[in-house]
C-alpha cells in the first residue's frame, strides 16, 4: 500500500475514533493525539485499569473507555466513512510526479486548489497541545518552499464562485493621524480576526433558520472564506471555529508563505456532530516574509484553577523588516449568555500568561525592565459591558481595542460584529476584537463593517457571506522607541 493511501486510510480511521471519542490512533510510524474521554463513565461504558490497545485493520487503537460491542460499531462506522471517502472526487495535481490528492480542497475543476490542499507527506501530523507549555516551534526554511501565485488563486475563487452574490464591499478607513504612506524602515502589518463558523456547526448544531443550507455547502463556502482572506491578504491571521485546518488551511495558507499553528478544544461541540471533520479550535497564521518565530505558547485557559473547555495560541514573533519584536495572540472564549462570570475568568487566565509571556527581564536579575508589544485577537464572546471586557480595558498591559478608533468620539465600539437568526430570535451583537498596546503600537487604518442593508434581512450567514462572524482588519506600526528618537 502506497504512502498515501496509508494517510487517508489513517485519516479516515482517526475520523471514526473522533467521532466515537475514542483517543489515539497508531501505526506506519505516525501518531497522533486525538480527543480524551475525560468525562464521567456513561450507561454502558467499562472502564478499564490500563489503557487497552486493539487491531484494527492493522492499526493500533487504544482509549481508557470501550463500550460494549465497540468492535461492530467501529466497523460500520469505518464502512460509512470509507465508502464517503472513497465516492468523493479527487483533485488531479498539477505535478504529475506529486502524490494524489488525499484530502482535496475543491471539485476536479479546480486544479490549483487541489494540489495546494494535499497533506505534507515528509513529516507525521503535529500533535495538539491541550495544556500550558512554551515550545520554540521551527521556523519554515522559505527557500524550502514554492509559494503559490495569489491573484492566480484569488482568480479561481472568483470563477468557483460566480454563481454566487458578490460579498458585501468594505472599505479601508484611514485614521487622521496615520500616513498613507508609512516610513520604509517601519512598514504596516497587516491583522486579520476571524471567527470563520465550523463547519460541523454550521451545518448541524447552530441553527441558522434563515440561511438555506446550500449556502453552507463546504464545497463552495471554503472559497468564500479564502476568497476574503485573499482580498485583505494579512501578514497575521488569526481565525476561531476551524475544524478543516490540516486538510484546507495549514496546506492552503503553507503554500500561499504562511506558517499556521493550531490548537483545538479539548472537548470541541463539533464531535458531537455526524459526519464532522475532528475538533474546532483556533489557528494562527503570519507571512514567512514579515516574521521570524520566536516561542509559541499553547493554553488551556482556566478559571477558578480549573481547566475549562477554551483555548489560545501565544506567539512571539520578530519582524524581519525592523527587528522588533511582536507577541500575538489568539482565543475564543465561552459562548452563551449566563456565562459572564466563567468569561471574566478565562479572560483574567489569559491576561495573567500574556503578562508572563511579554515581560522582559533584565540579564542575571528578575527585575521586569519593559514588555513586548502584544496584539491579542479573539472572539470573546462578550458585549463591551462585560467584565471581560472592562479587564482587557483597564489591565496593566496598557491594551485598547482598535475597532473604536472607527467610532466619531474613537471611544465606542461598532455596533455589531456578528448578526444571526436562530430559533430563539435575532442576535445583533458586538463580541470580536482586536487589542494592542496602545503605547508601543499605532493603528494607521481599520476595515469598515458593511451596512445592515449589505448584510440583508436574512442577515448572516448566507451565499454572500461565509460566517455569522464579520472579519476585523487593521494595519498596525511599532511606535518609535524614545532611544531611538534621541
């Protein structure tokens, strides 16, 4: 059996393992963790004293929990999943001495797609860090690298999705401050936040009554979120609810010059749902050419000094064109009202690793003598009137929220970031930001929000717009030291 038919045989079977929340999958010398039964021992379920391993197909399954006839329904699952797999098309890559297409990104009419979205064969899939550690991850050799065309692949977006209404125009807001045309030593950079809707929730569990699920289709809406991604094209993105990271965007973003990190919930809602692509979580992705990777630091955020189920990505970068460093940061905390209290908790962990993260000491002593400038993007899930909100405000990181400066007074946030229609009513709502340290960093221009007329009256998501979350951007300057003033 051929290496790739060994990865999507593997691909397939941690997908059933997912979805019956069972743990790793093992063999041909490739492991990877997947979801933890760490939940209470259901109706009908053993558990066992030592973790148990079985065959299957000649892989190595193994979890803490099996439940009674595990055997039948793995084989069914399998047979189902195969036999999808198996029926979908399959990318022709442009190369033809390149592997087949194991986990396309699109239908066979779309070529670039295809090849950009084939897994990376030279190296085993990266495990996920669900616990607080730094990890120096190794920078991408760019020479290493063939980068694709991006008008060349915007261009295909544009065909895939012809059919389809044009997305709502937005324009770039200049601040009064800020000039167009920035000094040469010290160019802009470029953010992007997004909480781009997981597909698994989109088509099962969130409940959008006034958007047709044809709009939802994965084959067509994945071009629509590259599509915005294209147009903006950020030197950093950072993105929520992303369950098609290995098999579309880590590829995808990889061959556009980006370098991604991912970190999924430890008990993501998308397992819960038939037919899902393995967890959601957060990813983080900046431009090989702007940045050198410093640190990465994965978190599982806390409240009360108990886990909880919400994550963040923490980078430290160094811009190559200043030399200067950038900490970067994302996360997307609990959802639902009546959660305000575990909100201002998660928030309250973040900021205290974020302190942690930035602080720098002098040599020989503990002594904090500066902080890094720190951008940290997310979906909070919470109105400005939160107390999450108000810690992010007031904390001792000196942070701001960048999309007020749009607002005539530059101290009101916009008036909705997300605008939905469930079962239980409309929800206009502003939960989305974009911090900075307000004296190390200057916001030089913001996206606008398009209209409620833009966004229509089935408001979002819909066939013009991919997520019920509007994406945030802004190009942000390092403020010049005081030495090098002097």
């Amino acid at each position: 059996m051929s290496e790739t038919d060994l990865l999507c045989e593997l691909t397939v079977l941690r997908s059933v393992c997912q979805s019956l929340g069972w743990g790793e999958v093992e063999g041909g010398g490739v492991t990877q963790r997947q979801r933890e039964a760490d939940t209470p021992v259901d109706k009908g379920l053993v558990k066992a004293e030592t973790v148990q391993g079985v065959t299957f197909r000649g892989w190595t399954v193994s979890c803490d929990r099996w439940e009674d006839g595990w055997e039948d329904r793995l084989e069914e699952r399998w047979e189902d999943k195969w036999e999808d797999r198996q029926e979908r098309p399959l990318d022709r890559p442009l190369d033809r001495q390149m592997e087949p297409v194991v986990c396309p990104m699109g239908s066979s009419s779309s070529r670039l797609f295809g090849t950009l979205a084939q897994p990376l064969n030279s190296a085993p899939l990266a495990k996920q860090h669900l616990f607080p550690e730094v990890n120096t991850d190794q920078d991408l050799d760019q020479d290493e690298l063939t980068e694709v065309d991006p008008d060349q692949l915007l261009r295909e977006c544009e065909e895939i999705l012809q059919r389809r209404p044009a997305r709502p125009h937005r324009d770039l807001v200049y601040l009064s401050h800020a000039a167009p045309a920035h000094l040469q030593h010290n160019p802009t950079i470029r953010v992007m936040q997004w909480n781009i809707l997981a597909q698994a929730l989109g088509e099962g569990k969130d409940g959008f009554i006034r958007c047709p699920l044809d709009a939802l289709n994965w084959q067509e809406r994945k071009y629509l979120i590259l599509e915005e991604i294209l147009t903006y094209r950020p030197d950093i993105l950072c993105l929520q609810e992303v369950d098609h990271y290995y098999d579309t965007f880590q590829p995808i973003m990889s061959g556009l010059g980006y370098h991604g990190s991912f970190l999924a919930k430890p008990w993501s809602p998308c397992l819960d749902v038939e037919q899902n692509n393995g967890p959601d979580g957060c990813a983080l992705f900046y431009r090989r050419s702007r940045f050198s990777l410093q640190a990465t630091a994965h978190l599982r955020l806390s409240a009360m000094m108990l886990p909880t189920n919400q994550v963040a990505i923490v980078q430290t970068l160094t811009c190559r064109a200043t030399g200067r460093q950038l900490c970067v940061a994302v996360t997307h905390l609990k959802a639902r009202s009546g959660w305000e209290r575990l909100r201002s908790a998660q928030g309250t962990d973040l900021l205290h690793s974020l302190r942690t993260i930035t602080s720098q000491t002098a040599g020989g002593q503990n002594q904090v003598v500066s902080a890094l400038p720190l951008v940290v993007c997310g979906d909070f899930n919470a109105e400005p009137s939160e107390d999450v909100y108000r810690r992010f405000r007031s904390s001792p990181l000196g942070l701001d929220s960048a999309y007020k400066l749009l607002s005539s007074d530059g101290q009101t946030e916009p008036p909705y970031t997300t605008w939905k229609i469930r079962p239980s009513g409309e929800s206009c709502s502003t939960l989305d930001y974009i911090w900075y340290t307000q004296n190390a960093l200057s916001v030089e221009c913001l996206l606008d929000l398009p209209t409620e007329d833009q966004i229509g009256p089935d408001r979002l998501p819909s066939y013009h717009y991919p997520s019920d979350h509007l994406s945030l951007l802004c190009d942000i300057s390092f403020r010049d030291e005081p030495h090098r003033l002097m």
